[in-house]
C-alpha cells in the first residue's frame, strides 16, 4: 500500500475516456473467450436486469458479457499473478463487502490517513466510496490495469475458482459471512435498483426460487460459504473466515483480529488511545452511508447509495413468509448440517 491516493482518485474521478477504455478491454476479454462460453452448460430462461442467463464454470452459476461475469474469470484465472504479500477480501455478494473493504482499508491506512475529523479530515473515506478505495479483481477498472489495486483487493470468486497463483503464492484471504436470508434480500433489493430494471423489478418469489436454487450470479451462496469455510480450517494462518452478525454485535474484538491477521495490529498505545473505534466509527453504517449519498461512480447504476440500505441484522424477516424462511432455513441445516458453522 505504498500510494493509496494513485489508486483511488483515478476511480472516484473516471472520465469518459477512461471508461471508454475500460470497457474495450472488457470487450475484448469477452471476444477472446467467446468459444469457451459457448461450449459451458448456460441456463437462459432467467433474465435479470442487462444479464442474458447464467452461465456455469467449475460448479457455479456467472452471468456473461459483462464486468463480474464468466469471461472476466476465466481471464483472471488465465492472467492473475498474485504476490506473495497480496490480501483479498472475499464474499458472496450482499454479504457486507463494502463495509470489510472500508475496515481493511483504514485499517491498513492507519499512519498515513490518520482516523479522526481533527487528524484527518480528508480520509478517502470521508470523500469516496470504499469500491474506490479497493477494487473487485472482476471489475473492469481492475482488469484493465491490475496494478492499481495496490496490494489489497476484493473479489466474489468463490475459493475454488480463485486464480492459482493466489493459494501457491500463500496470499491471505479474508472471507465475510452473512446470514443467507439477509443475503438474499439484500441482493434482491440491489438487483431492483439495476438502472435497466427499474420499471420492471424482479419478484420476491422468483429472487427467492432462484436463490434457493444456486442460481444467482457467483451461484450457489452455502456452496461459496461452504469452500471458504473449510479453507479457514484447513489454512487458518491464511484464510480467515469472519461474520457480518458478529462484526455487527461486537464489532472491537473482530476489528482487532482483522488488524492482527492482514499485518498490521493494533499497538498496546493504539488500543489505549480509541484508534480502533475510530476505524469503527469512521467505517460505520451511518458514516459511509452519509458521505456516499447522492454519488453516482459507475454508469450501470442508479447511485452508491445502493451499497447502504439499511445494514442492520434480520430486516429478512420483513420480507419472507414463514414458508420462505423455512425452506431457507432447512437448505441451510443440509448443508452446513456438519460444519459447525451457524
Ligand atoms: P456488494 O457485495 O455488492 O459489494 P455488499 O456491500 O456486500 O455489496 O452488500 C451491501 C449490504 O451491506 C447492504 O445490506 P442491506 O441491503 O441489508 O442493508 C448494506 O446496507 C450493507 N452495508 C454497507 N455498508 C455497511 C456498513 N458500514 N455496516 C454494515 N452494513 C453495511
């Protein structure tokens, strides 16, 4: 994290022209895998949003034709080399990405942005959103110029399908958990906000029949669950597995760990001095929330303020019918039945 600043403003400030180029490296990544698409089993009969289908590799579902979609995995899977002291935050979609980008960020930021309105009131992230300050691996910014990730980056790849040289290189990698019915209505109220889908927004029921079935871009949620999991057990030095409801319910314990495993812990000074509330407090709902109201960063959607909604524990319960949750709840007990996990 030698520069954070090349990295972030260049995003936060995209020009046309740049996106412009960002998308014709996209194209061409999709041009040059398009044999290999056509020859994956693909499920058409769902459309959402811009997206055609789905799309299936190495045991899970991508849309194509996009950022986040099966070329840009295949060309990452082809092309990524990870260096040794690269992190990674991993998570299946509307699991709290953009709250563990923003700690990691701070976190690792520490001395240069120093946390706290007197000592920093220009921090990125009292100016940007976290998606500028860390970039997904699948996105196009990335693809089109990896090397601006600095060292920390995001991704939804699920742990099977990461690029190689991430697991040779021993990289650490941090996976968020979120309770799956949260997830899902979180990802069915984004999928709503999708520009090309305001005027005919996807039903509770068929996010829902989806969902269930695997069928949701980075496919099945237990099964991305499930392969981050046990690679926190069987590599814990280097994979560690952390969940939304605990960073929510204790968040100075989780805080500190994610310090301690990324590098870069907490000084007994530090501890004493309330920096780790300040990270708390600077990453918090509330705060980011507020600063990334009325931002518009990409063009595929209607504004950041997509990212924060209401970032609370349970608001599925608002939603689902007591035979949703059931069924959601009985999946979930197969298939982490002996994980120990929930
Ligand atoms: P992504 O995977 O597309 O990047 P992600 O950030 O994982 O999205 O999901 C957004 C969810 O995280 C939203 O949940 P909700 O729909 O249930 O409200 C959002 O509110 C929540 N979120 C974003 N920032 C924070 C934060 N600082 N603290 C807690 N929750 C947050």
């Amino acid at each position: 994290m030698s520069n954070p600043i090349a990295f972030y403003s260049p995003v936060a400030t995209i020009t046309k022209d740049e996106e412009k180029v960002r998308k014709a490296k996209m194209s061409s990544i999709i041009e040059r895998y398009k044999d290999k698409v056509v020859a994956l089993p693909k499920n058409v009969d769902h459309h959402f949003c811009k997206y055609e289908g789905f799309w299936h590799l190495q045991g899970f579902w991508y849309h194509s034709k996009a950022d986040f979609s099966v070329e840009a995995i295949m060309a990452l899977q082809d092309e990524f080399q990870a260096l040794p002291t690269d992190i990674f935050l991993t998570t299946y979609p509307k699991s709290g990405t953009t709250w563990l980008k923003a700690l990691a960020f701070a976190i690792m930021n520490r001395t240069k942005f120093k946390i706290g309105v007197d000592s920093c009131p220009n921090h990125p992230l009292r100016t940007v959103s976290p998606h500028d300050c860390v970039p997904f691996m699948e996105s196009d910014s990335f693809l089109n110029n990896p090397s601006y990730a600095n060292g920390l980056m995001a991704t939804h790849i699920p742990y099977t399908s990461l690029p190689k040289s991430i697991i040779s290189s021993d990289c650490r990698i941090v996976y968020l958990y979120r309770n799956p019915k949260d997830v899902l209505i979180s990802y069915w109220h984004f999928l709503n906000k999708f520009k090309d889908d305001v005027s005919t927004p996807t039903k509770l029921d068929d996010a829902f029949e989806l969902f269930s079935k695997g069928m949701s871009a980075f496919g099945s949620f237990w099964d991305h669950v499930t392969g981050y999991y046990k690679a926190s057990l069987e590599r814990p030095d280097k994979v560690l597995f952390l969940k939304y409801e605990d960073l929510k319910n204790g968040p100075e314990n989780k805080v500190k760990k994610l310090a301690k495993f990324i590098g870069n812990p907490f000084t007994q000074d530090e501890e004493y001095d309330g920096s780790i509330q300040k990270i708390i407090d600077l990453c918090s709902f509330e705060n980011l929330s507020e600063v990334n109201k009325g931002r518009k960063q990409s063009s595929k959607i209607l504004s950041d303020d997509i990212y924060f909604r209401k970032g609370v524990v349970g608001d599925s319960f608002n939603y689902l019918t007591i035979e949703m949750i059931q069924i959601l709840d009985k999946i979930t007990e197969q298939k982490f039945g002996d994980l120990n996990l929930i």
